[in-house]
C-alpha cells in the first residue's frame, strides 16, 4: 500500500488543507453520519503525503547505513542541481562519521508564505526530528532538527529545500558537523575528531591533545566518567550552538549539549544527554590538552542535568585545567594566577557571578569561579566538591534551592561564600 500511494504521488493543496481544517472544525461541532466527499479527498490527501514522506525519509536512513548514494538522492527535486551537490556532500559526511542508529521522523507541518509562493501550491514544510547514535561518542541516541520542503513533482513528492525553515528551529540545528562542508574524521580512543577534508594534521594533533585531556579530567575530577569526546574543528563561525562570530568571539571553543529528548518535544528543558566541542575557527592551531580538559570536564558533566550556577561550572572546568598547569609549571605559576585574581578580578565585582550575562561580563568570571572553587576544595575536599556539583546539576533548579544545596554541603550560601571569599588568604 505504501508504494502505490507513493508511486501515485497524491498532492494535498493548499486549498485542501484548508478544506481539512474546516472538516476538522464541524466535526467538533456538528457531529454527522458520514464525511463529505471532499473531506475524505482530502483525508486521502494527507495520508498519501504522511506515507510517502515517511517512506522518504526511511530510505534517506536506509541509504547511509548501506552507503548507498543513488538511494540518498532519489528524492532530491531534479530541478535543484545545487540541493543536489550539497546532499552528495551530507551524504560522504554521515558515511564518514559512521552511525550505529540513524533515522528521521516527521514533527509538525510550517507554513511559510514565501516559500508557497516559490514553490507552488503542494508545497510541504515540515520540521524533522534525526536521531542518530554516534558509536562510542553517544552512549545512547540523542537527536537534532531539521527542516525539509517537499514539493510534489511529476506525481511524487521530493526534497526541494533543506534550510527554509532554519531560522525557526532550535539553537544550532541544521549546524552539525556534518551539515557544514565536506569533513574527514580521526579517531583515537574515547576521541573523535571533525576537521575539514584534507586537514588530516590538524585533525591528528586535537586527537592527540583531547587524548591528554581526558587523561588530566580523570586525573583532577573525581567524577567517574568513561564516555567519549567529540571536538569538531571545522572553519566555521557557527557550529551547533557556538556562534564565535558572535557573543562567543573571544572563547576559544565551546561545549554544546546533546539531547535525547529535545526542549520542548517531552519536557520543558529537553534531557540532556551529553555535549559535543565545537573549536573556535581563529584558535584552532592553538588548541592543547589545557583547553580540552577545560571543555571535557564540562562533557563530563553535561549529563547530570545542567541545573549548577555558571561560577561552579566554570570554576569546575577550570579547577581541572589549572591542575593539569600545575603538573607542567610548578606550584608557583598557579598561586601567582590565584594571588592576581584575588588583587585585581575580586574587587570589580560584587557578588560571585550571575548565570545572567555570565560570559558577557567582561570581569574575570572565570577566574573568580575558579578562586571560589579553590576555595570549597580547600574546606570540604574535592570529593565532596564533586558531590555539591552533581546535587547542584540535578536539584539546583532555582536560587533557594542552590543556596539549600551549598548550605547542606559546605555550610555557606552564595552570598555568606562571596564574603568568605573577600577575606581569603590562601596558603602557600
């Protein structure tokens, strides 16, 4: 059945839709023995269009998992050589990174009036949801979004467009790795690295230096974390939801979270599932396992919830980054760092950090975080840091319950640990 409606291309107009619409609206209101004949056309309409998509978008799956590039682009509109070009790309791009489950699904139809216009009367915009699982990077599937027009032509429905519905979507969909130019992996042990094809060097040296870097995360966090990293390293201003041209110019890289529930799709907040590193375009011949370790701790971390204040999570990262200059320079490089945050970062601040404009804040945030968590290592043991982080990232849903937290655990709330910090003098 599903092949002849899809070999039989029915289009569901415009108009129909909104015939379907009012059926929908006096079948509500005015309960009656039988539809319409143009209702049931147009319910016909709409189950033709919802199987052929589907069937579409099980053999777009189909084909990257038996690397079979004809069948990939079987539905992409003829007329489009450009969406073609770039669907030959997506496709050597998803082979390359290779996936133990892959699949797309339908969400909701879009309407856009432009796009109507550009495309005709059977235009079909819809969001899509791709989970996919990355082997051993994704310890369980997660999923992004994407949008897709179809249009129906010559009686089938094909892929016209893959971007209109861009700028609807959630932060950094449609900007994966994959989606952003041709890409070549390497791949180390727990490491998985994304670098523009023919940059094998570059590629190289980050696996190498995320090696290190998980290396200083196990060793400075006590964490017991054996899930893998995925860096991408690509020359682009905007991966995921890193946008460095932006907010984020001055960071060398960013962590971004992974979902396997969406915001939004079950709950309000998603389920975070992990995070990928996406590197700064201008800062990826300086990249080493200092930086790593800095984003990997937040990858170690990405699971637990999310709810944590920002001083903590960064003073986390950086507490972990710190140590692991510690183990190169001495002692000494870390207490003068230490001893200038207290002289010069403290006294322009008032309080530890907001969560709200955290990183636009052009203090020394970080290094203010840092110092608190130096702090509360030094008081209560870095075991018990790490226990007041994962009960922070689980439970810390509002300021009560932070201040509830810290109070448990550490004997301060926020404001009592700014004071505390204010009169520190650490030894040495």
């Amino acid at each position: 059945m599903a092949v002849a409606l899809v070999s039989g291309g029915v289009a569901y107009t415009v108009e129909e839709r909104h015939e379907d619409a009012r059926a929908r609206v006096v079948a509500t209101q005015t309960p009656g023995p039988s539809q319409s004949p143009q209702t049931s056309r147009t319910a016909a309409a709409i189950t033709a269009r919802r199987v052929a998509v589907d069937t579409i978008l099980l053999r777009r799956a189909q084909a990257v998992q038996t690397r079979n590039q004809a069948l990939f682009l079987a539905d992409i509109d003829p007329a489009n050589t450009k969406l073609r070009a770039a669907q030959a790309v997506l496709f050597a791009n998803l082979v390359e990174i290779g996936f133990t489950e892959l699949g797309y699904s339908q969400a909701e139809e879009r309407f856009n009036p432009s796009v109507l216009r550009a495309y005709g009367s059977t235009t079909y915009l819809v969001r899509v949801l791709m989970r996919y699982q990355i082997p051993q990077v994704d310890v369980a599937p997660v999923t992004t979004e994407l949008g897709y027009t179809f249009v129906s032509r010559a009686g089938r429905w094909v892929i016209t467009d893959d971007d209109d519905l861009d700028d609807d979507l959630g932060p950094g969909a449609h900007r994966e790795a994959w989606d952003l130019g041709r890409i070549e992996v390497e791949r180390a042990p727990r490491v998985l690295v994304a670098v523009e094809k023919g940059d094998t060097k570059r590629g190289r040296a980050i696996a190498a230096a995320a090696t290190e870097g998980l290396t200083e995360v196990s060793a400075y966090w006590p964490r017991k974390w054996r899930g893998s990293v995925f860096v991408i390293a690509l020359d682009e201003t905007e991966v995921r939801d890193a946008r460095f041209a932006d907010e984020d110019i001055e960071s060398a890289a960013s962590s971004g979270s992974t979902f396997s529930s969406l915001p939004g799709q079950d709950t309000a907040d998603g389920t975070v599932a992990g995070a990928y590193i996406a590197i700064n375009p201008n800062e990826r011949d300086r990249v080493d396992e200092i930086l790593l370790s800095h984003e990997i701790t937040h990858v170690a971390t990405a699971d637990l919830g999310g709810y944590e204040p920002l001083w903590l999570a960064e003073g986390a990262a950086e507490y972990v980054s710190w140590r692991g200059i510690e183990a190169i320079s001495g002692p000494s490089e870390v207490g003068k760092a230490e001893q200038a945050v207290i002289d010069t970062a403290l006294p322009t601040l008032t309080s530890l950090p907001s969560d709200a404009g955290f990183y636009q804040n052009s203090a020394d945030v970080y290094g203010v975080s840092w110092l608190a968590v130096r702090y509360l290592v030094r008081r209560i043991g870095l075991d018990h840091v790490e226990e007041l982080y994962e009960d922070m990232a689980m439970n810390g849903t509002d300021q009560a319950a932070r201040d509830r937290i810290l109070l448990s655990r550490t004997g301060l709330t926020e404001a009592t640990l700014w004071t505390s910090l204010r009169t520190y003098t650490p030894q040495r």
